[in-house]
C-alpha cells in the first residue's frame, strides 16, 4: 500500500495506459479521480476499480480550458487533499509531417501540453500543501522522431521541457515533478499495430526485453514508485519505461 491516504487524479484514466496507472493506484491504496471525456467508459472503469478501493469519475473534454481547474476543485473536494497530478490523456492524428494540418497540431497540443500545463497550475496550491509531485506523460516519439508522430511527438517533447522547468521551480515548495515514456500495449499501439503490422514487429523486435510493456504491471508500477516516497528525491527526471529502447545519455 504505498500510496495509502494519498489522493490524486488521473487524466484519459478509462482507457489505455492511464487506466493501467488508475489501476495501480488504486491497488496501492490511494483515492483517484478518473478524468475522461467518454462517461459510459469512465463510469464502467469506477464499477471495475471500486472493488480495490476509492475511485471516482468525471466526464470532462480536455480541450475545453475552461473546465479544467474544476477537476482539481473536484478532486480536493470528494478527498480533501491532493498529492499526485498525472497527466496522462492526449489524443492525436498520425500524419506524415507534409499532411500535418494545424487542426491536428491543436488538437495535441489542446489534450496534452494545454491540459496539462493547466492543470498543474491549478494543482500547485494543493500539492505545495501535501509535498506532493506530477507524474507527466511523454513519448520515445519525441525524444527519437518516428514518421506520421509530428503532432504527437511536438507535445510530449513540450511537456517534457515544461516538466524541467516545473521541477526546478516548484523544488524548493517540495513539489516533485516527473516524466513517463512507456511503450504498452495500449489501445493506440493495438491500432499502429493494425495499420502498420511490419513496423510494429520491428519495433518489438527492437525492445532488449523482446516483449511490449503492461499498462498496468510495467507503467502502472512505475507511476506508483514515482508517486510514492520511495522516490522523494526524483524530480525533473524522465523515466524510461520501454523495455530498453531508447536509453537516455
């Protein structure tokens, strides 16, 4: 139970990844809210996760601004505290750069560096408050480049350097901030997998451990040790956890 009486909120938490690291959470004793703009989903993950502990749902379109800060309010209101933001939605168009519209570059930079840069404002009080930390979301397609990933990529790698400055900023108030790169078998992948069935072979072939991660047992874990305060002296690091692909310097 390393999360015991902690409380946080997870971002895309009904689907995928993010629920992978919902899951987690919950199983390791902590009270999350489940962010996600489809409600039968997010409704069905809280019906599945409640019988591990305290989970809740709220239906929100992260490209609407204006509704963001109210996760955090809602948050602290059902828990009363909050001590880990995870920023773990975004959504997409896999294009080659040349078809790349700026309809695509906002609709990834709307769900995932707007959404998350302001939810972190919205956080900060809360987690100067409980000495808490930010788990965010980034993508070896961002640190390396991959072909049809130019929106995608584009706003992980402005997460990743907002997550730096964040660390270096929010340090000395006890905020931690951090930054996941998973590869798992998330729905996402399951679709590259259906459309470029070659490419996705090379990939794993590619992955030391010869296997692609679990949302929940591989990213899932990583999430928990970060959120917890085994990892009270990481900040503004970014996790690898991809089977060894890409290996930072």
């Amino acid at each position: 139970m390393q999360l015991a009486g902690k409380a946080a909120i997870v971002t895309g938490g009904a689907r995928g990844v993010a629920k992978g690291v919902a899951t987690a959470f919950v199983k390791a004793g902590a009270k999350v809210l489940i962010v996600d703009r489809e409600a039968d989903l997010g409704v069905a993950t809280v019906d599945e996760l409640g019988a591990f502990g305290e989970v809740a749902f709220m239906a929100v379109d992260l490209m609407d601004r204006a509704a963001l800060p109210g996760i955090v309010d809602e948050a602290v209101r059902r828990f009363g505290r909050l001590d880990v933001l995870v920023n773990a939605a975004q959504a997409s168009q896999q294009l080659l750069l040349i078809d790349t519209t700026p309809e695509a570059m906002d609709l990834a930079f709307g769900t995932g560096f707007w959404a998350t840069f302001l939810l972190m404002q919205a956080a900060y009080p809360h987690l100067v408050e409980s000495k808490g930390s930010v788990i965010n979301f980034g993508s070896g397609a961002g640190i390396q480049g991959m072909p049809t990933q130019t929106s995608y990529g584009a706003a992980k790698e402005a997460i990743r350097s907002m997550s730096k400055t964040a660390a270096v900023e929010w340090g000395p108030q006890g905020v931690r901030v951090n930054v996941i790169c998973p590869f798992a078998n998330s729905p996402g992948v399951e679709i590259w997998k259906q459309h470029f069935p070659e490419a996705y072979e090379k990939q794993i072939a590619g992955v030391p451990l010869r296997r692609i991660g679990d949302c929940e047992a591989d990213i899932g874990a990583a999430a928990v040790f970060l959120a917890s305060d085994a990892a009270g002296y990481m900040t503004g690091q970014t996790l690898m956890v991809d089977g060894g692909q890409l290996r930072m310097p």
